[in-house]
C-alpha cells in the first residue's frame, strides 16, 4: 500500500470514528455524494481537497500524517476480530502462514490448488485485514512483528488447544527432525522462574532463526511447529494414593 493509499485509508478510519459520512462530508466539499464516494474509492485526493477534509475532522495535515504513522506500528498480535475471521476461512488462514513465511507466489501455485486469481483475492482480504500490504506483482509487506504472537485464549489459541494440538501428539515422533523429552521433577519456585526465562529465551532463538530463514526459498525450507509448555502438574494416576487428593 503506497504512501498516498495509507494516507486516504487513515482519512476513511478518521471520518468513521468521528460518525462523519460520505452525505455529510460532501456538501463542505462542495462536491455530490457519488463524486466524494469516487474520490475515496480510487484515492484521487488532491492536498487542498485533503486539507478541507482536515478542517472538517478539526485536524492538521501533520496530525493526520502522524495517525497514519501510527497505524503502521508493526502488530505483535491480530484483533480478536482478524482471529475470528481466520478461523471462518481456513483458504484465508493457510494465506496468511504462507505470508508470514515469505513463500512467493510462484511456489505457493505450485505447492498448492490455488489459481493465481484466487492467491490475488486472499492477499487483497488480508490486505482489507491491515495484516499486509499487497504490492504490485502480489509481492506483500507484512504489518506483523517479529515476535507475532496469536492472542493468549484468543480463537486460534483455542482452536490449535482443541484441534490441533491432539493432531501434533497422535503420531509417535520418531521421523527425521523429530523430538520429544518429557521431563517431570520438583523444583524450587526460583529455579522454575529461572526455566522459565529459558523458554523465553528458547522462543527469542525460534524467532531469529525464522528471520534468518526468511529469504529462503519455499523448497529449502521445513514447516515446523515447536511446542513450548511448562505448569505445576501431578499424575492423576497416583491420586488414590495421596492424602487430600483433588476430585477429579
């Protein structure tokens, strides 16, 4: 998205909040209602035109550089919204893992059924999301951080806890790249605290890894799901024997 789209996009989000509508705003323009629906429907805004829209938002040109600035503050997780249109489409879901692995679109057609038609309507939705911008050539620039994160108890955490998660263990992991260590024993609070900042420290590494990777193409490089988790647990299979066990 150019400077210039951002720009009018942030003016269309102003006027929403502000309940100021198309019919309201076009008799200050001096213009119709059709004619100011055209003007932000193909972006065509001179400056003097953006500066009487700036008065009517009781804004400056600076102030409303600055709101579009901000909007571009890279997203360390979606909406609870985004999430749950996501889920709805998983087409859109899968869009969105491949934008954020930096596939092209030549291997996302050859991996996948996708017509180039339908990638180009994917992208453009996440696109409308605020997710990325789509770039000419359906090249996108990601909105997201680094270190995006799905929303804790948000609907794609649930769906991966519900769904998903019994799929990752249902298989023994035995093949190439594949680990699994099950460690259980007692540890002070501060040593749990200290394993704690070490699985952080895990997912930061995960993190530039995944930036490292980044250029890579599709082909040379493997979809992989790490699952990082810790909590105070005790088998329920030794309850019969403890004093003051919990009901199941």
């Amino acid at each position: 998205m150019s400077l210039a789209f951002e720009i009018v996009d942030t003016t269309k989000r102003l006027l929403k909040a502000r309940g100021i509508t198309y019919a309201q705003l076009a008799p200050k323009l001096q213009r119709s209602e059709a004619a100011v629906k055209r003007m932000f429907a193909h972006g065509s805004i001179t400056l003097a035109r953006l500066e009487q829209i700036c008065d009517v938002l009781g804004i400056g040109l600076a102030e409303l550089a600055e709101h579009a600035r901000a909007s571009r503050t890279p997203m360390t997780e979606l909406a609870l919204e985004q999430e749950e249109e996501l889920i709805r489409d998983p087409a859109l879901f899968l869009a969105l893992y491949l934008a954020l692995n930096n596939w092209r679109e030549e291997d996302v057609l050859s991996h996948y059924t996708f017509t180039r038609p339908q990638w180009t309507a994917l992208l453009a939705r996440l696109d409308r999301m605020r997710v990325l911008d789509l770039l000419a050539g359906n090249r996108v620039r990601l909105r997201t951080a680094r270190n995006f994160r799905w929303r804790d108890d948000g609907p794609i955490r649930r769906f991966f806890e519900q769904k998903l998660l019994p799929q990752y263990f249902a298989r023994p992991f035995a093949g190439p790249h594949e680990h699994l260590g099950l460690l259980t024993g007692m540890l002070s609070p501060a040593a749990l605290a200290a394993l704690e900042r070490r699985l952080r420290d895990l997912a930061r590494e995960f993190d530039l890894l995944l930036a490292q990777d980044a250029a890579l193409a599709a082909s040379d490089r493997i979809g992989v799901s790490v699952v990082l988790a810790m909590r105070p647990w005790e088998l329920s299979l030794f309850d019969k024997w403890r004093r003051n066990a919990k009901p199941a």
